[in-house]
C-alpha cells in the first residue's frame, strides 16, 4: 500500500463506510499487482515469445495447499451461510503450519 491507499482508507473509514475501507485496504494492491503483472507479461510475451518455467517441489506444495485451502473456504463458507466458527480460524492456522512445516523440511532436504 501507499501514503494515498492510507489517507484515502482512513477518509473512507471516517466517511461511516467502514466495510468499504477495509475491502479497498486487499483490493487497491491486489488490483495494483495483477494488472501490472498482466501488462508486464503480455509486453513480453509479444516481444520474446512464449515464457519457460518448471515447477519445483517446493512450488508444487504451495499451489495444491493453496487450492485445498480455496476449496475447503469455499465449503465453509457456503455451509456456515458466510459466518465460519471459531474452530475454522484454528483449522486454517493448522493448515499453515502443516504447509510451513513441510516446507522447512523440504528446504533442509535440498541441502
């Protein structure tokens, strides 16, 4: 975020639209990185051609603990009408320490 995200959340906050200024604080830089990325990555691509990646174990993990952290959201959500329990918050923190767990190990197994 910036000194203007900061200025213009608080006018936001002050104005009674709370809810609004909370959503701008994920919104703006979420915006912000995905079409600066998308611009960046479309010059690119036009200029040198398709873009080569591979996908390390390390990289593996994050994506499917991402996608199972989405989807089981998802149900949550849905099944406790947009109002989780407590016990999800603890069941997502246990998700990431599974994740940060098995990424240390990983890490350490590289060297």
């Amino acid at each position: 975020n910036s000194v203007g995200d900061l200025v213009a959340d608080t006018a936001t906050a002050k104005a009674g639209q709370v809810k609004t200024a909370i959503a701008t604080c994920f919104g703006s830089p979420l915006l912000s990185a995905l079409v600066g990325l998308g611009i960046a990555l479309t010059v690119s691509t036009s200029q040198n051609g398709d873009l080569e990646t591979s996908i390390d174990t390390q990289n593996l993990v994050a994506i499917i603990t991402l996608l199972y952290v989405l989807f089981s959201s998802g149900i949550a959500f849905w099944r406790y009408d947009f109002k989780p329990p407590r016990a999800f918050a603890y069941y997502l923190y246990g998700v990431y320490a599974a994740f940060m767990g098995l990424s240390i190990a990983l890490e350490v197994a590289k060297k």
